[in-house]
C-alpha cells in the first residue's frame, strides 16, 4: 500500500502547530539523511532518533510524522527512483524553493551525520565523499535571481543532482530496502 504524501505545506503548518522549531524542507532532509546513511528507526520512533525538539512531546505521534516516515522510505525503496525532495510547490516563489532546497540539504546533512556518528569517514567511497561534499556546498549557498527563466532552469538541474544524489549515497550506504527484505522469496537451498 502506497503511503498518503503530505504536502509541503501540511509539514509546514503541523511543524508550526507543534511549535516544533524547524522548517518543513530541512526536517524531510534530516529524515532522508538518516535512512540514507543506515539509520534504524520506526514510524513511530523517528522524530526522537533525529532528536526533534517538538512542543509537546505527546503530539509527536501527530499522524504527520509517521505518514512522512513511510513516504519516504517508500519513496527511497521505489524502483522506479521516484525519489523527491519534500519542497515547496511550484506555484511557490522562486527565492522561497531556492531556499528550502538549501534547507533540505543542510537537513540532510545532519541526518546523515545522525546516522553515521562513530563511522569513520574513510571508509566511504569517493563518489559518496564527492556527493556530500557537493550537498554541503549547496547547503551553504546563497542565490542571486537576475533572469527567472534561467533561474527555473538552473534550479530544476540542481534538484535533479539532488535527487540522483540521494539514491546515489541510498544505495551505497543503506541496508537491504524494506520491502526487498519483506517480499523476498525464502530460499529453498538446505545447507
């Protein structure tokens, strides 16, 4: 069964609602970071493994959080690489999406680092280094807008590096997918 999206904007007012002190775009790359980096953790138990400081710790179990969680491991499992940022709608601002792509990525980066506490940054590939260092390059970046066409354009290809990215560093540092663990045949070889 394919989980409910929720919205940008949904995320948005429930993260206010709950006084929760973070944006809708670095929470969804925070959860992604930390699946992508192997973290371990349930529907029910992700905002304390990321540590989310939420107003009041009983509406932590918000149907919010546990409808984000399986939309992303969802979405991160998809074989179809139907992998996407959680991010403001199109009909949002340029400047606004610009910004919460640099959110999300800041997000994302601290989630792997929430996962990968203690793992020895040698031992991950090249390719890996290279993507997280471009994410932290994002992370740090500020955008100038002079012509909205080409600014579209070019904000597009670097949610689409993104997006590869993400399934990039999923692919090499995650465990076996969920669902490939649960629908996998059992073997029939006796030992």
């Amino acid at each position: 069964m394919t989980a409910s999206r929720i919205s940008h904007r949904d995320l948005a007012d429930t993260l206010v609602r709950l006084r929760a002190g973070v944006s809708a775009s670095d929470l969804h790359g925070s959860l992604t970071g930390f699946l992508c980096a192997g973290g371990k953790t349930t529907a029910d138990a992700w905002p304390s493994a990321l540590e989310l400081d939420a107003g009041h710790a009983g509406e932590l179990l918000d149907d919010a959080f546990p409808r984000l969680y399986r939309h992303c491991r969802e979405q991160l499992d998809d074989s179809d690489l139907g992998f996407e940022p959680l991010l403001p709608a199109d009909d949002v601002g340029l400047a606004e999406r610009a910004e919460a792509l640099v959110e999300w990525c800041r997000g994302f980066l601290g989630g792997v680092g929430l996962a990968s506490a203690g793992q020895a940054q040698g031992e991950l590939s090249a390719e890996v280094r290279e993507i997280v260092q471009d994410f932290s390059t994002i992370a740090a970046s500020s955008f100038d807008y002079d012509d909205d066409e080409e600014d579209e354009t070019a904000l597009n290809e670097v949610l689409e590096f993104v997006r590869v990215g993400v399934l990039l560093l999923y692919s090499e540092l995650a465990p076996v997918p969920v669902r490939a663990r649960s629908t996998a045949p059992a073997s029939r070889r006796l030992h």
